[in-house]
C-alpha cells in the first residue's frame, strides 16, 4: 500500500518520531513522509508510534491509497526531501 503519513509531536518527542517513520517511509518534508509499505510493517509503524504519542499533545494523519498508481504529486516551492524513491 502507499501511505503519506503527517505528524505533529510535542518538542520532547518530535526526533524520535522522525526516527521511527525513517525506518518505515521517505521523508518529504518538516513531519511528513509517504511511500510503498507493507501492511506488517504498517502495523509496526502504528504500533511504535502509538507508544510514543501523547494523545493530549500529540498528532497523526495517516492516508492510505492501495497504490501510489492513481496518486498525483505536485510540488510548488523548493523541495525538500529525496524523492528519487518515485522516478
């Protein structure tokens, strides 16, 4: 599946977080990622996070599409991340 993943953690957990979704998805930006994954390591990702998270500070948008196949990208401005993953 593709997943673009958005997060918005308190200062004390923001570097773990960025930690945890390196090792699952490409960064694009400030607190966002996306990329192909499988749905056991989706499962992990959710599972890593969850524990992190602070549910009264903390927060997480996960969109899902079956592929990257139907998705459009356009980026405006200066980009950030690699996205070479996509070529």
């Amino acid at each position: 599946m593709f997943v673009i993943l958005v997060y918005d953690f308190g200062q004390k957990r923001v570097g773990k977080a960025l930690k945890i979704c390196r090792k699952y998805l490409h960064w694009v930006q400030n607190s966002v990622f996306e990329g192909e994954i499988s749905r056991a390591n989706f499962v992990k990702l959710k599972k890593e996070l969850e524990k992190l998270l602070d549910a009264e500070e903390d927060s997480i948008i996960i969109y899902t599409f079956r592929s990257q196949k139907y998705s459009k990208r356009e980026i405006m401005g200066r980009e950030k991340g690699n996205v070479d993953f996509m070529i």
